[in-house]
C-alpha cells in the first residue's frame, strides 16, 4: 500500500481506545482502554497496522515511522525518568505483536530491549539483584535470538538445561548471578555462530531490529495456518505494542500471571488463572515451570491479589465479557499488561451468555450474538461413557472438552502424516509451542504433561474446539524416545489414548462414547434440571428459544426417508426442503430402474415403471406422515446415469471370459452393448435430471403419480399433506414447460381418480449458472426454486467435487486462493452472486415465488447469513445441522435488526 505523508503511525497508550481496533490492533486497544479507565498500566505507546501493511508492501517502515517512534521514546523516557541505552538505571522496554484479532503464541514478542553488556550492571545496582540482571538479559538474548536472528530455539534451550544439570538443580530460578553470566556468554556464542553476527549492543538497533521481526511474523507459515484455521483475513497486518518493562522475577514478591474474570473452560464464575513467582512474561503461557493456581496469590501476596479481583470485576463489567487478563507484581506494585475478550469453550459460551442476561449486562439479543454454530456443533459432539470399564493413566487440567480417542503420537510432523493416512491421533507433548500448530490442528486431542488453562496448548485448543487436557503432572513424555511413562506403564508411539477434556482425565486404550446431553435434549429425550449438563442444556435450550422467535429464514431437513424426517423434526425442522428420490432406488430396487433405463421396447418400459409405481409410493407414504403438516420438496430423479448401469469395465471383463469359454450370456452381451451406448465421459455433465426424465419416457410421470397418489392417500386419512416437486438440473424454460404440462395432466388424473383436491406446488432447482442467469424466464414455469448450490459451485468453478478436493484444494488453501472451500462455505463473489441475482430476477417475474437453499451450504453458518441477506425463505441442510442453521438463522436476523437499528 502506498504512504500518506499526513499519516500518523504511532500512538500513545493514552491516545487510543478499544474501539480502535483496526488500527491499534486488539492489544494496543485494549492497553489504551486501561489506561482511559485508570488502571495500573505501564506507559508504552503503538506502532499501528498501517505502518506494518507500507512494510509488508514494500519491505521497508514508513519513511516517517523512525521519526515518530523518537519522538514517543522520548516522551516515555522523560516520564520514566529514564533512557533506553543508559548505563546506568537504564529504561528497558518490550515490543510486542498485537493483531486486530487475538493470535495466541503465532506472533513474536522481545523482552527486555536495552540491555547490554554495560548497561546490565546499571540494571543491577538499580534493582539491587544481580541475579535478576543478568537473568533478564540472558532472556533478552534467548527471545532476540530465536526471534529477531533465525536461531533455533532449541540451542538456547539445551544451553539452560546444561547449566541447569551442571549445577544439579530442576528449574532456572535455582541458578544464581555466576550461572547466568556464565549462560550469557555461551548464549552470545551461540548467536554469533548461528546468525552471523554478534549480539547487538546498541539499544535503538534492538528496538528497530525487533519491531521489524513483529512486522514480518505476521507472514510467518504458523501466523498464516492460523488465519487460515481461524478464517482471519490475511490483509490486516500487525500492530506493535511498546511499553516500558515491569519484572516479575525480582524474588519472591514479584510473579506473573494471567487470570480469567470466569473460567473459560465451564463458564462458572469464581477465580480462575496462573501465578508463577520470580517469574517474567512468557513463562506461565509457555509451561516450563508449573504454575500455582490464581487462588493461591491471596497467600502469597494478599494486596495485589485484592486490587486484582477489584480490577477484574471493573473489566467484566466494562466490556460485558469474560476478560482474559496478564499481569505482572513487581516488588508488590501490580501492573496490568493485557486484557481481551477471552476465548471459551463451547459449553462456557452458552453458559456465559445467559449469566450475563440474567446480570442485567447484556440483553437476549446481544447472547444471541456471543455463540455461533460452530459452537453449538461441538456441543452435539459425543462425550466418554462413564459406565464404561477403563484404565485411568492420570490425570491432568480440564483445558478444553470433549471426547477424543487416537494413537498416541509424540511430534507435529508425526500427527500431521499419520492424520492424512486416516489415523485418529493424540498430540502429546511435555508442553506445546506456536511450531506445534500444524500437529494440533490435524489432532483429535492435544495431551501435555505440562502447563495449565492459560498455557499455549489450552488457549489455542480452545480456540479451535479441539479436546485438550494440559499439566497432567504424573506423564513423564519422553519425545525423542517417542513414549510416555506413568506409574510403570509405558504408552508407546501408536498406542491407542483416550482423552477427556471435560475430566481432565487420561485413559489407555479407546473409551466408548455415548450421545452428548445436549443432542439428547434436541431429541427431547433430555430436559433442563440441577445438574452441570442440564446447566449447559438449559442455556442452549434459552438462547435457541430466542433465536427461534427472530429467525425470518425458516430451516428444513434433507431427508430421504421417515426415520430422518422424524430425527429432523425432532431437531426442529420446519418441513424437508429436499427429499432425493435416486436414494429410494438403491438395493434390491436398483436392477429395476437398470431395466428401465435398458428397456428396448415400450413394454419392458411399462413393466419396470408398474414394478417401481407402488414402492414409489409407499415411500412417499411414510414420508408424508412423519412431516404431516409441513412442506416435503421431492426432487425427481437425478442420478448419474453410471449410478444404475454396471461397471462397464467389470461387465467387459466377465463377457471376455465367458466368450474365452465359449459359454456367452446372451443377457450380458446385450447389456453390455447397451452400457457400451450409454457410456459417459462425464456422468455428472450427461444424462441426468430433467434429460433423463425427456429420454426415458413415463419416469417422471411415474413419480408425480406416486407422489400425488400418495398425498390424496394421506389426505383421504385427515391428514395434512404438502407435497412440492422439484425438477432437477433444468437449464432452460422449455424444459420445465414440458414436464410440467406432463406433471399438471397426471395429477389431474389422481384428483378425479380420488375424488380430493391437491394442491401440488412444482418448482425447480437452481444448480446451472444458464439457470442461474435465465431465472425470470424460468419463474414462469416454476412456483418455486431451491438453489442446489453443490453442483451450482461445481459448475460455476468447472469442479468436480470427487476429485478436486483429493488433488489441490490443500494446494490451494495453503497459497491463499481459498480461504475456505467453496464447497464447505458458498462463494460470495461467484455463486453467491448468481443466487442474489436469480432470487432477484425470479421474483421480478413472480413476487409470489419461495425461494430456498438445500446444497450442503444450508448448515453452514457463514453461508446461513448470507441466505439470510439475500432474501431466500428457508435453507435445508442434513438432520443434525438443523439446530446450527436455526441459531445461525436467528443470529442473521438480530445482527441485520442492529445494523438496521444503527
């Protein structure tokens, strides 16, 4: 992006507020809204995304940004009474990343910035701890090195262990101010051989060397796999956040922490987070050293504890959200470093949106807003049976829930291959870094043996919906050796775990699952009571009440038999928005329509058609008495046509020996000519939907008999039929007008067969663009569309769905090209603009014509909204995604009422 001149590219903590978020990213925003509240914050300033979108673009900071940045330095020099780079006293800073949307652990970070070989001493004289000196600057080169230079991390790490073994002690706070030195000097070794250079001196090229690292880890491989898992645009660039360093390792009245205003794994309200004394910045989040429970900092340091419970509840009340906040106590003084709305379980959400109702801080509406359908879908998953015989291996911290079961596997590399192979695994490691990503997001479940709710593992877990349990103390994880010890029992690198993210507890061996309460509820086999589950169900249950009264889309089923219509109707379908009739010709029914389709003369026609005319029905029976009373759409036949012939490389094969034995079925010479005739480069671009129903003469009509037989069948017995017929694959007008004076001739027969009137509603689908582009002239034939947007995606992309998504969509997705797969959420742009355009021109024609949705994008969220803005009437998606489509649908019609209201 190109520099304007008049731009401003740094502001000071005390300049900006939460609602800046774009520009100071969600860190810096939030560290100004502290500031405007008047909390402890220590004073620092913002590099702005726009600074990091000109270096991005053209590989160089804003020619102004150098100046600015001086200028702010300054002013916070003269506020601290104190410079960076001083000898003596010096001023020590840290730069941190802060995107517009929360990346945990995918960023970089430098503490310490200033600190050099002279100015340690001053630090140290000032502090009056010359362990605490040079323990800050050996992390100071550990962090610059990795981060700034390229080293690897893991050179840093072995040197610590090293010094740590040599002086037989288990953690680094046992180390004294002569190790440190020691670990400093081998430390700057290791930088000078790995980068190529020397460890820089000066405290200005620290700062500029490390704000530069942030700039370009917003495009590191991690960051990037993150967005595109998160689905966070990847033009928004990083803010850098630079504030004036507070210490946690200054003894023991000093720590770090981070703490939660509830806890994000269940929701309920009570003091949840990490302390670790003697302690700076990365170490609780990192694992290395286990922490204490938040609670505990009311013994240790009663004060600070009290001023942050004060401090907590002001944030909760402020932002109207659980709050994830970090801290640091240096010397007592508490300091205040982040706060942000807190990532959550799928269970707290719901739980936390009706607590916050019921507080009065938020109405029905804005819950609606604080739960989506991603989280209800995790809350549909199974869960362990308890009833089950197990063997319980540990456990550990309750980080995220849910039910996983896989091989164990001990590095990301590992569960990535073994995941695309097909394997089900378990991520377990001693503690999990941002390099770990690509290995947790292939996992079933993420195991550690380290850290706890606000480590690394537990926070992205999360995040991602994915089962994790952290800090499970008595698993000693051995990576290189690829095994896990506990007790005496050894797990080994494909022995199957099994994980309970809501417990805490580790199995070995694959525990059995049973339903999750919360399907149990949508079945109406469970009801709200006193218990945790029912808790959860009781917050589901409130917040889809509501959705349900302000959803205007309506949601039906795709159901293709009774036993799925009474399941979607369970889970609230409003009528089956797509009822496949090639399904009802599979088995035993298949060689019929094999007859039909080989027929020779109108006689072997008729006879396959009077074979499948009462099986027809029959089916339509059941189907309209499991949705009596609500709207059925069946979609005529649409199979490829290779669906119902054999194999034709088989057939080839069994004629070739047959003829070899000179013992030739005459049968299957004959059917294999006919295959030969039938035989189809392209059977999803052939002879199919409304072709087949022209070439194949009395098929259609055979299925609107059943249909209308079967619906005067239902009415004559009181009830309430309703049924719609749906033309598929219709391309031009001329086709529709065709089967319908057919459909329209056939129904009449049944009225005046059965004496009772039938108000049979036919309609089309919209799955080809010339449909797509011609649907004012196609609303004239049609009381109806339904936009069949699988095939609509693949033939507006040229895809074919069985293949493409084997080959290059991961291709594809890993460059950029796709955020998403348009097969997963609908293409805006491209298919999403043919619908808004033919739901436009169809009802141009006919005001009057309903308009739905029924490819598998009808239970997507994303896609939900977008249906919701284009004006359609319901969206049809498969039986367990209904309840996701009903929230979604409802949260489409609060968040278009707001911005209406706005």
């Amino acid at each position: 992006m190109s520099e304007n001149k008049d731009q401003k590219f740094v502001y000071d903590f005390t300049e900006g507020n939460r609602d800046l978020k774009d520009l100071l990213g969600g860190k810096g925003a939030n560290l100004a809204e502290m500031t405007n509240l008047g909390l402890p914050v220590p004073p620092g300033f913002t590099i702005t995304t726009e600074a990091c979108k000109v270096y991005l673009a053209s590989g160089e900071a804003p020619a102004a940004l150098r100046d600015e940045v001086s200028a702010h330095l300054a002013a916070l020099e003269a506020k601290m009474g104190k410079k960076l780079g001083q000898s003596d006293d010096p001023l020590l800073v840290s730069v941190r990343s802060g995107a517009k949307f929360s990346m945990p652990g995918m960023m970089d970070t430098v503490l310490n910035i200033g600190l050099s070989d002279e100015s340690v001493a001053g630090l140290a004289a000032q502090a009056g701890n010359e362990r605490f000196a040079w323990d800050s600057y050996r992390r100071l080169i550990q962090m610059f090195g990795k981060t700034v230079l390229g080293v690897d991390g893991e050179l840093f790490e072995e040197a610590l262990d090293e010094a740590k073994a040599a002086k037989k002690v288990a953690v680094d706070t046992d180390l004294d101010a002569a190790d440190l030195k020691k670990l400093v000097t081998r430390f700057k070794k290791i930088v000078a051989k790995q980068a190529g250079r020397e460890f820089p001196q000066e405290a200005r090229e620290q700062l500029d060397l490390a704000v530069e690292a942030v700039f370009n880890s917003w495009n590191t491989d991690r960051a990037k796999l993150y967005r595109r898992q998160e689905r966070i645009p990847s033009d928004l660039g990083t803010a850098v956040n630079i504030c004036s360093m507070v210490f946690g390792n200054l003894g023991p009245d000093s720590g770090t922490g981070v703490a939660f205003t509830r806890d994000p794994a269940s929701g309920h309200a009570g003091v949840y987070g990490d302390y670790l004394q003697n302690a700076q910045g990365e170490d609780v989040v990192a694992g290395i050293r286990n922490t204490v429970p938040l609670a505990d900092l009311e013994s240790i340091d009663k004060a600070s504890y009290d001023q942050l419970m004060t401090i907590m509840t002001t944030l909760e009340t402020h932002y109207k959200d659980l709050c994830d906040i970090e801290f640091t106590i240096e010397r007592g003084q508490l300091w205040m470093l982040q706060t942000r709305v807190g990532k959550r379980t799928a269970g707290a959400a719901f739980r936390i949106a009706t607590q916050l109702v019921d507080q009065g801080l938020i109405d029905e509406a804005e819950a609606l807003q604080r739960v989506n359908g991603a989280q209800l879908a995790q809350l549909m998953f199974p869960r362990f049976d308890e009833g089950a015989s197990t063997e319980l291996l540990g456990r550990g911290i309750a980080a995220s829930p849910g039910a996983a079961v896989g091989k164990a596997v001990f590095d990301s590399y590992t569960a990535v291959k073994w995941s695309r192979s097909g394997e089900k695994v378990i991520l377990i490691r001693r503690e999990t870094n941002p390099d770990d990503l690509d290995g947790m997001i292939a996992a079933e479940g993420i195991l550690t043996s380290r850290g706890g709710k606000t480590s690394h593992a537990a926070v992205v877990a999360r995040g991602m919906g994915k089962t994790c349990v952290c800090g499970a103390e008595d698993l000693e994880v051995d990576t290189k050796r690829r095994r896990m010890t506990v007790g005496g029992k050894v797990i080994e690198e494909g022995d199957v775990v099994s994980i309970d993210g809501s417990t805490g507890k580790v199995y070995a061996g694959e525990v059995p699952v049973v339903p999750s309460p919360v399907v149990e509820y949508f079945e109406g086999r469970m009801h709200a009571g006193a218990d945790d589950a029912d808790e959860l169900v009781q917050a589901v249950h409130r917040i889809m009440a509501y959705a349900d009264r302000v959803r205007r889309l309506r949601v039906r089923a795709n159901a293709d038999n009774a036993e799925d219509a009474l399941r979607a109707r369970r889970f609230g379908a409003q009528g089956i928005g797509l009822c496949r009739t090639e399904h009802m010709f599979l088995g035993e029914r298949r060689e019929l329509v094999e007859h039909l389709i080989l027929a020779d003369t109108d006689k072997e026609r008729e006879a396959a058609l009077s074979a499948l005319l009462p099986l027809q029905k029959k089916d339509f029976v059941e189907l309209f008495e499991a949705m009596d009373g609500l709207p059925v759409t069946v979609r005529l036949l649409d199979p490829p046509l290779h669906e119902f012939l054999p194999d034709i490389t088989e057939l080839s094969v069994r004629v070739a020996l047959a003829e070899a034995r000179k013992d030739a079925n005459e049968n299957d010479l004959r059917l294999l000519q006919a295959v030969h005739k039938l035989h189809e480069q392209n059977p999803m671009l052939g002879l199919r939907g409304v072709r087949l129903g022209l070439v194949i003469p009395g098929l259609f009509a055979m299925q609107v008999r059943a249909i209308a037989e079967a619906a005067a069948e239902r009415k004559n017995a009181k009830g309430d039929p309703r049924a719609e017929i749906m033309v598929p694959l219709v391309g031009t007008v001329q086709e529709l007008e065709i089967v319908r004076e057919e459909a329209d001739a056939v129904i009449a027969e049944v009225e005046a067969a059965t004496g009772t009137s039938l108000k049979l509603s036919i309609g089309t689908m919209i799955e080809l663009p010339r449909a797509a582009l011609t649907a004012g002239q196609i609303a004239e034939a049609a009381q109806f569309f339904s936009f069949g947007t699988n095939d609509l995606t693949q033939t507006v992309w040229g895809f074919s769905r069985d293949d493409v998504e084997a080959s290059f969509f991961t291709a594809y997705l890993e460059k950029g090209i796709f955020g998403v797969s348009p097969f997963e959420t609908i293409d805006k742009d491209g298919v999403g603009a043919l619908v808004r355009s033919a739901a436009q021109a169809g009802r141009e024609t006919r005001p009057d014509l309903k308009l739905g949705v029924c490819g598998e994008h009808g239970g997507d969220p994303e896609s939900v909204h977008f249906f919701h803005e284009v004006g359609l009437d319901y969206v049809s998606c498969s039986p367990f995604r209904i309840p996701v489509a009903r929230l979604e649908a409802g949260r489409a019609a609060a968040e278009s009422k707001g911005s209406d209201s706005r």
